[in-house]
C-alpha cells in the first residue's frame, strides 16, 4: 500500500479539496487563501514550484464549508480559524455561527434564501438613502415587504443587517480585485486593480463612509469589521506591489504600507473624480501609478530624511 505525499502542487491540493469536500476549488482560489494569510506559504522546490503539505486538504475544505454554511467573507474565517481551533469556533465568533446556522423551523430553502436577500437588497437601499441612525428596522422592513416578525428569523437588530450588507459589498471589491489577469505585466496589473478597486470604491462609498462614522463614533463591533475590510482588501495588492518591487530590485519597499497607501490613496482620487470633469478614474490612475512605481524604481539615497 502506497504512502500519501507530503507535499502536493497546488493543482493536486485543488483536486484534492474538490473529492474530499465535494466543493469546487480552484488553484487560483487556493493561492487567493495562501495571500490572505489562511493557509501558510509553501516552500517552493528548487524549479520554483510550490509544495503544499498534505494536511492543508482539511483546513481548506473548513474554510469552503464556513464560506457555504455561514456565508462568512474571508477576513471572518481567518478570525475564526486564528482564534478557534479550526474546529470550535472562539466565544466571540460561536454566536455568529449559532445565529447563521438554519434551524428547523426555518422556511423553506428557496424562501429562506428569496426573504433574507430582499431584507438585505431593502437596507442597502434604505441605508443610503437615509444613513445608519436614522434608518429603522420598520423603514427596512416595509422597503422589503415583508413582516416585521420575519425580519427575525434572519438577524437579531440592525447592525447585524448593516455588518452582511457591507460583507457583500466586500466580497464584490474583493472579486473585482481578484479577477484573472494572468499574464499581465506588474505594474500594469497593479493600475488594473486599482482601476478596479476605484469604480467599486464609488459604488459602495455611501456604506463605507457610514461604516467610517459608526467605528470612529466608538462602535467597537464596526471597528473590527473595518479594520478586517482594510486587511482583506490590501491583501490582494499586496502581492502585486511585492511584484513591482522584486522587478525593480528594491527591497526597501514595505509592500504592506504601500498597498494600504493605494487603498487610501484610491479613495481620496475616487472622490476626485466625482467632483468635476476634469479628470477620469483612467487618467487619475495612470497619473497616480505614474508617480507610485517611480518611487518603487527609484529608492532614495542611503542617508536620506526624505
């Protein structure tokens, strides 16, 4: 009988994910995992090629089956594997999970699924139309046409609401900054995602900026989700500025600040750009890499203050 590798390319480590939980994974979303931090980077073999031990089958499948039963974004896993033992969740995040996990008394699935996306739909429109104090759990529920009673069944109060609406908003910046372009030159890559991240950012700036005023108001709860926003976000520009830099032999560059200085930098120019015709989200971003991949290509000189 032949002993199970320990260590697998991340194609195999994909097939393998795939039979053992009966959930497509891809290699692409393994590395996505690897960038975010949930799984561990692999030691590469002397032709460059990734090895991945045999063992992260199991924590893989945990995180597809946490991302179907509970419909939690990344940043919410990596909390929950970090602070739990993979299998029982932290005290903190166990009431999450209770609330999420369907019960019996539940409608059914295609009801189920068909009422909370339409409370969902109704507070993202409420919520900025109105903002988070003043919109109520009433104005919510008759947006949705639905029962007071049912809101209930599916969120303990509105906060709760807000928090799965802006995880929405998350998971589809996160796509669009995740989306395939292999092949792609570095720095040309980089101007794509945040192309990409600017035109979300636009689409959902009125939850964000109310995510901004709740945690800045002392809201310890919106405080932690915006700071897992934050690093769920710069995770995936991370590895493209570390590209850039590695092509210009410039370790000195802290890839982390950097890809939270796109971030922030993307958000300023996004407004920028909604206050007049001067500028395109194009031109600002070409101006803007312009600027940013020069100062990765040329460090300044040992001794500098500036």
């Amino acid at each position: 009988m032949s002993e199970e590798p320990q260590t697998v390319t991340v194609g195999e480590l994909a097939r393998a994910v795939t039979e053992a939980g009966g959930i497509r994974c891809t290699p692409r979303m393994i590395r996505n995992y690897e960038s975010k931090g949930l799984i561990a980077e692999p030691p590469r073999s002397s032709g460059g090629i990734r090895l991945y031990p045999a063992g992260d089958v199991e924590r893989i499948v945990r995180i597809k089956e946490l991302q179907r039963e509970y419909d939690l974004s990344l940043a919410a896993i990596d909390h929950l594997l970090e602070k739990g033992d993979g299998e029982h969740p932290p005290p903190e995040t166990s009431s999450l999970l209770i609330e999420r996990r369907p019960t019996d008394h539940a409608p059914p699935p295609h009801e189920e699924k068909s009422r909370r996306a339409r409370l969902v739909k109704a507070a993202d429109r409420v919520l900025r139309a109105k903002g988070y104090g003043e919109t109520t759990i009433e104005d919510i529920v008759s947006e949705a046409g639905v029962a007071k009673g049912t809101f209930y069944l599916y969120f303990n109060n509105k906060q709760e609401l807000f928090l799965e609406v802006l995880r929405r908003a998350v998971r589809s910046l996160e796509e669009h900054l995740e989306e395939a372009l292999d092949g792609v030159a570095p720095v040309d890559r980089l101007k794509r995602r945040a192309l990409s991240y600017m035109r979300g950012y636009l689409n959902y700036r009125d939850l964000i900026l109310i995510l901004y005023g709740e945690a800045v108001g002392g809201n310890t709860r919106f405080q932690r989700e915006l700071c897992n926003m934050y690093k769920s976000l710069t995770s995936t520009l991370s590895e493209d500025v570390k590209e850039v830099a590695s092509r210009f032999e410039n370790p000195a560059v802290d890839t982390e600040l950097l890809s939270y200085a796109l971030v922030g930098a993307g958000e300023m120019l996004a407004y920028r750009s909604t206050l007049d015709d001067r500028y395109d989200l194009e031109e600002i971003v070409f101006q803007a890499m312009g600027l940013i991949s020069g100062e990765i290509a040329e460090p300044p000189p040992a001794g500098s203050d500036n």
